[in-house]
C-alpha cells in the first residue's frame, strides 16, 4: 500500500510571533499597572518604626484616594517636591477635627487617641489646633525622639499620593 502524502506542516513562526506579541503586551499591563496604580517605595529613615522599618521596599497604592479620602490610622505617602521623594507618615487627624498633644498623648477632639502602635514614646506637648477644609494631621509611629527632630504637622489633601499597601 502506498504511503498517504502527509500534509505540510505549518512554519513555526507565526506561534513564535503570537507568542512574543503576548509577552510584550503583559509587561505593557504590567509596566501600566505598577506605574499607574501601584509604586515602589523604599523606607528610610526610622520615623515609623517599628511600623515600618528603614531600607525596607513597599507598595503606595495610587488608586486608594481616587473615590475616597484619608481615615484616621491610614499610613499615606506625602509627596514633597514630586513623585521622587515622599513623607510616609500616619494620618491622626482629618478636616474639621481638632489635635493636640498631652504629655505624648494625641487628643482628637477632646479624646485620647488608642495607639497601639506607638511603642516608644516621649513627652510631646503640642496646643490644640482646629483643620481646615483638605487638611490632615500626620506624624509618624516613633514618638521616642525629640518632637523638634520629627517630620509632622499639617498636610494639604492634595500632597496625599496614596495609602502604604502592606
């Protein structure tokens, strides 16, 4: 019996161009994804320890603030001069509410603030102060150094770039 003819195989390089047409369009996403709504952030510096620790790599997740605002406890990513360099400070006061620090102790609106995650804590004292429309009171976790040599106070609404995803 003669052999059947086999018909031809199909060239390979239309797989291989699918192939790679994919792969670029995934890191296309990717690239999009982690520019647009998640970015790589490096901590240094020790003002939220042992919240956060120096030379430690987090995500600011830039969608977080798009549909709501920043809560009390939020940890936020404060830009300074553009997306390069950034504050990572927690939000203990939001607008209309009024802050002050006792004796270490943050008083929102004539309540004392549970803050779990102060572990080191000096006696700062701070006169109450009342926000305005789209500002927030940040500072961060370590209240174990001088308040002089600590970052913290008043923030504009619009310096907020996003909230440290875990």
């Amino acid at each position: 019996m003669p052999a059947e003819p086999t018909a031809p195989t199909a060239p390979r390089r239309p797989l291989l161009r699918r192939r790679f047409a994919h792969a670029l369009m995934v890191a296309l996403l990717a690239f999009a994804f982690f520019r647009g709504a998640l970015r790589p952030a490096w901590i240094d510096g020790e003002s939220m320890a042992p919240t956060l620790h120096s030379r430690r790599p987090r995500f600011i997740n830039l969608l977080a603030y798009r549909r709501s605002d920043p809560q009390p406890g939020d940890v936020v990513a404060i830009r300074l001069a553009g997306m390069r360099y950034l504050l990572v400070k927690r939000v203990l006061a939001v607008p209309g509410q009024r802050i002050a620090f006792r004796d270490g102790t943050a008083w929102v609106d004539d309540q004392p603030l549970d803050e779990p995650y102060v572990v080191y804590r000096r006696p700062w004292n701070m006169h109450e102060l009342r926000l305005g429309d789209g500002e927030y009171f940040v500072v961060g976790d370590h209240r174990g150094m001088s308040m002089r040599r600590h970052t913290l106070g008043v923030v504009a609404r619009a310096r907020i770039v996003g909230k440290i995803w875990p």
